[in-house]
C-alpha cells in the first residue's frame, strides 16, 4: 500500500475535442508543493462554462497538453512549500485558482490565490466562489464602474456568476432584476438578492421588463449569453447604460446605431486579464462579504469525478442553471 500513497485519481484531458475527450486516471503523481505554493486536499471543485471552451481548444487560452482542469477548489491543507507562512496542514482553505488543476484528489496552487474557507460555509460553498464572484465583482464594478442607486439586469441570474451577481449587486445598493428560465431558477434568483425577476424563456418577458423600468431602462446589464441576448439588451439600456459581455457561444448581428442613440457601450469581461492589484481588490470586496454574511454561494448540480464527462454536457445543454455546479472528489 505504500508503494500507492504518492498517487492519485485526476481528470486529464489528453487533446482538445468534446466531452469525451475527459479521462478520469488513477495513477496520477500527487504534485510536491514547491516555494511560495500550497498543497490542498480537494473536497469539491468548482465547474465553470470557461472550462469546456477551453477543453475545446476553441478559447484564446490553450493550456499545453496533457492537463487537469479546475481552478476553484476547496479542501484542507495537505502541505506548504517553502516560505509560506499564512497556512498550516489542516487549515480550511479556498483557491481562486490552481496550478496542478482542481479535477482531482489534490491541487497545487500559489499561496497568494488561496485564502482561509470561514466556518460559515462548507467546502461545496467554497468551491463556488472564485471564478463566479471574481467575474461578478469585475463585471459589476471594476469594468461596469456601477454605483449604489443604479439599476442592473442579469441576464441568466440563476447559475454561478448570476447568483454572485445579484448577492453582490444588492449587498452595494444597486436596484436588481435578474432573469432565468425555470419557474425554480426564478424563484432562486429572487431568494438571491433580485427586486424582480422574469422568466426568459416567456415570448413576452423583454415586454415586462420593459414595463417594470418604464422609461428609464437598466443601466447596466451583465450578460451571460450574448449571442442570443445582446441586440436585445440594447433595446433595455438607459442612457449612458452599459452591457458587460461575461458569456458568449457563437456571433450575433447588431446594429451600431443602438448604441449611438443612447450613448450606451458594450464591455468584454474576462477573469484572466485582471491584475494582480485588481485581483487583490476583488478577493479583499469577497472576503469582506462572507464575514458580513451576504456572500452565500448557492450549490446546484453536484457530480463525482467518475462523472465529469456528464458534469460538462450538464454545463453547456442543461435546461436550466441551478447555482453552482461542482465536482466531489
């Protein structure tokens, strides 16, 4: 049995492609934590829409190959590297990010994108947080400069990021309305911090939205699926309003002059583009959150590793987001 205990299960992915292209295997080395790095026992990895793309090999980014997915875990310390000094074996911890790839029984990921997992939340909580409330926290403030009093849509506000969206969008202020398209998701989104929620999957809901704004419309809206939505969500803006782009699954045809007639602008979002120093202002806005007790990850779709094939079809063409879908190592 000794000879076992340096190995463990990891989900590789071996070339781009489909689902399929997932291998769950047993013999994977566990990783050494080297300077300035933690080893973390993983009891529950975050799965994002951002992690099928890139397992597509149709993102910008591409890892180089053979690689483990994963980058939002939560578990308990196993090892530190040289010099860390904020964590000791057995500590509760989160991380925003991996090295190793968080598809796994154990991660490695750089001490400064790990932090402490307060008692308040359990390790599927944890999991739910880093990509969702980093982009949230990005799109809503650090690109979609909101303040307290505006107005802001999600659209798609029941899965991971819309969830965080709206939990943080009401904690700082903002008027929320949000949108999913189940009665159930609705009904979440509402639970979740929304002033209003409409069903998108309605042929009138544009008309109610519209008709609950009246005149003014949104000032912001976060968009999680702007091949579909965002020549619509022009139509939705206020003047001087602003779409921040968080999703996307193909092209969409719109028309400039939209834009032009309420001075309204269209942002890209992306987690991997923020500095350090924005990252910093992130985790320190999130952090702060759980401690005050509006940070509450909602966990949806839970799956097993030997299920990840599944767990990423679920992500794409599931009827329906739920909160935040994880894997259980």
């Amino acid at each position: 049995m000794a000879a076992t205990r340096n190995v463990m299960r990891a989900v590789r992915v071996l070339e781009f492609g489909g689902p399929e292209v997932l291998k769950l295997q047993s013999d994977v080395l566990i990783p050494d934590p080297k300077e300035n790095q933690v080893l973390i026992k993983v009891h529950a990895c975050g799965v994002n829409p951002v992690e099928t793309y890139i397992r597509s090999g149709n993102y910008a980014r591409k890892p180089a190959l053979p690689y483990t997915p994963g980058s939002d875990v939560a578990g308990v310390v196993e090892g530190i590297g040289e010099h860390v000094t904020a964590f000791k074996k057995g500590d509760r911890v989160f991380a925003i990010a991996t090295i190793s790839g968080g598809y796994a029984d154990y991660a490695v990921a750089a001490a400064n994108k790990v932090f402490p997992l307060s008692d308040k939340l359990d390790f599927r909580q944890g999991a739910a947080i880093g990509i969702p409330y980093f982009t949230a926290y990005r799109a809503l403030f650090q690109k979609g400069c909101a303040k307290a009093g505006e107005s802001v849509l999600v659209h798609g506000a029941s899965g991971g990021v819309g969830v965080a969206a709206c939990q943080i969008a009401r904690a700082c202020g903002l008027k929320v309305l949000g949108t999913a398209g189940t009665e159930e998701g609705v009904n979440m989104v509402l639970r979740n911090g929304a002033h209003q929620a409409f069903n998108h999957r309605e042929v009138n809901y544009i008309d109610k939205i519209k008709e609950y704004t009246g005149m003014g419309g949104v000032d912001i809206i976060i968009e999680m699926l702007s091949n579909i939505n965002l020549a619509t969500d022009l139509q939705l803006l206020n003047y001087g309003g602003r779409v921040m782009v968080v999703g996307c699954r193909g092209p969409i045809e719109i028309n400039p002059r939209d834009t032009m007639s309420k001075e309204s602008s269209i942002t890209g979002v992306s987690l991997f583009l923020a500095t350090e120093e924005e990252k910093h202002e992130c985790a320190t806005a999130l952090l702060d959150g759980i401690e005050a007790g509006w940070l509450k990850p909602v966990v949806g779709s839970e799956y097993p590793l030997e299920k990840v094939v599944k767990a990423h079809e679920d992500i794409i063409h599931g009827g329906g987001a739920r909160g935040k879908m994880v894997l259980l190592p």
